[in-house]
C-alpha cells in the first residue's frame, strides 16, 4: 500500500473516530421507554444506559405485594436498558456503516 493510501485511511479513520465521539455525547440526549405490568411502570432511561425516571402508577402499589412491584420496575428498568442499548448500537452502525458490529459488547 502506498504512502499517499495510507494517508488517506489513516484521515478517514480520524474523521470516523470523531464522528463516534460525536454521537456517543449524544447518546445522552436520546430517550428510551420501558414498560411493565400494561403500562403501570414506565421507565424512561437515555442511549447512554442511565435511567432518567421511573413512574409507578397508585394503583399498583399494594403494600400487601411489594415483590410485585419489585418485579414489575426490575422488568421495565431491564426493557429500557435493552432499548437504550439498541438505540446506541444503531446510532454507532450509522457512522461505521455496521463495519463494527462489536462496539456494544465494548460499552459503547
């Protein structure tokens, strides 16, 4: 490979690399839903995997069934993170046009 190829992706690999930075500080900005017990516990988390907020409906806290509760925010905090983790591998396949399909398991 010549010295003038070399340069050419070494530049393209710069403008990627940024590029991924770039959207990873966005990831941040992106919302993610998860739900449990037919939309009685709403999980609102970001790309970045931080959950943001958790909303109990009243009428599901029965302080006779706590496990129930326990159950149904542990499933809408898993099905939020889920979401959030797809949400960031699709926006990173839009900048490395799916040529890392490994950057998730990395923690980006």
């Amino acid at each position: 490979m010549n010295r003038g190829a070399m340069n050419g992706l070494l530049k393209q690999a710069q403008k990627m690399q940024k590029e991924m930075e770039r959207v990873q500080a966005n990831l941040v900005n992106i919302k993610v839903q998860g739900t449990a017990g037919g939309g009685m516990v709403n999980v609102t988390a970001n790309a970045a995997q931080q959950v943001l907020e958790v909303k109990i409906a009243p009428e599901v806290v029965d302080p006779a069934d706590v496990e129930m509760l326990e159950d149904l925010v542990l499933a809408a905090v898993n099905q939020a993170l889920i979401n959030a983790k797809t949400t960031a591998e699709k926006e990173l396949a839009q900048v490395t046009g799916g040529m890392m399909p490994g950057l998730g398991k990395m923690g980006f």
